[in-house]
C-alpha cells in the first residue's frame, strides 16, 4: 500500500473508492417474506471493500442464474449487449429494458434498479471499472463451479469473454456489427 501511495503509475489504485460491503451478496443471502420484506443473511465476509463490489455480485449472479430459467438464449445476448454498453453506470431507460420473454423483462428491471443504486453510491460512475468488476466476479464464478461441474462454468466464462471483448473494443461499434443474437443457437 505505501508503495502506491503518490505513484502516478498507481493512480487508479488510489481512486477506488471503498466502503463497508456485505461481501457476499447474492440471491441466496436475500429473504423475502410474506409481506415482502428483505433480509440479508451470511455478514461473515463483510468488510472494507469496493463500493461496487455488492452491486456488481448481485447483477452478476443474476445473469448467472438466468440460464436455468429456460430464457430465449437470444434475448439474454440482446440484454447483455444492451448491458455493457453503458459508458457510464445508470439506470437504464424504459425503452432499453423492454423483452417479450419474461424473465428478461424481470432481470432488466432489477439490474437497473442495481445500477440506479451503484450510481448514486460512487462520484464516478465508470462504467468500465464496473464492467471489470463484472469480469473478475464471472471469472471467480467459473473456477468456483468449475469444481463442482465443469459445463456450469460455460456461462460465467461465455460472459467474462464478452465483457473481456467489450473493454477491448470500448471505443469501437457495439456490438460488432458481425454479431447477431437474432437465432437461436446452442
């Protein structure tokens, strides 16, 4: 840490904002009850953090667990696009957020409300530090279930590869134009 300390080349390093974080926070640590009131469980991993850091593993572990629902393959691309090409972090507008399939429709909802939220968090909503979070959060998701079953791993490592693309290209055409999300492809 101290070497960072006024080094130009660590810069960034000494923007990051932290924050008190939850550390693990995911649907499965999210109670609702009957009348719809939220609890969070499992503080064991709370701490000094990012202050991105609870956002970024609540949208990610939403998208994760959208392949399970049975979703359209090409409207879940179609939503990633429109979700990684933000420059800067906000909520998103109506017109972007809106899918014929269902649960789609739901995920885009709540990840725009996440990110309304992350927004409001950070004087700098960067939507590439964002999205780099995003990468090391599906990176760490595919060598966790990797473990447990090596083909759970696809998603999480699809998504970090499409994230990795964005962040490479960032200040070219997105998507590529050479890509279409239009059939349904295993």
């Amino acid at each position: 840490d101290k070497l960072s300390i006024g080094n130009p080349e660590f810069q960034q390093v000494n923007n990051i904002l932290t924050a008190i974080t939850h550390g693990d926070l995911h649907g499965d640590n999210l109670l609702v009850d009957n009348r719809k009131n939220i609890g969070v469980i499992d503080y064991e991993r709370t701490g000094e953090g990012h202050a991105l850091q609870d956002f970024i593993e609540l949208e990610a572990d939403i998208l994760n667990r959208l392949h399970t629902t049975g979703t359209s393959r090409s409207a879940f691309w179609n939503m990633c696009i429109t979700l990684f090409k933000q420059d800067t972090i906000r909520e998103l507008d109506e017109a972007e957020t809106t899918s014929e399939d269902t649960q789609i429709d739901k995920a885009f909802k709540t990840i725009s409300v996440i990110r309304e939220f992350a927004a409001k968090c950070i004087s700098n909503p960067n939507a590439r530090e964002y999205l780099l979070g995003l990468l090391f959060n599906m990176l760490f998701r595919a060598a966790l279930v990797h473990k447990e079953d090596p083909q759970k791993s696809e998603r999480p490592l699809l998504l970090a590869g499409f994230i990795c693309h964005r962040l490479e290209h960032w200040n070219g055409p997105w998507p590529p134009t050479e890509w279409n999300f239009s059939q349904e492809t295993p």
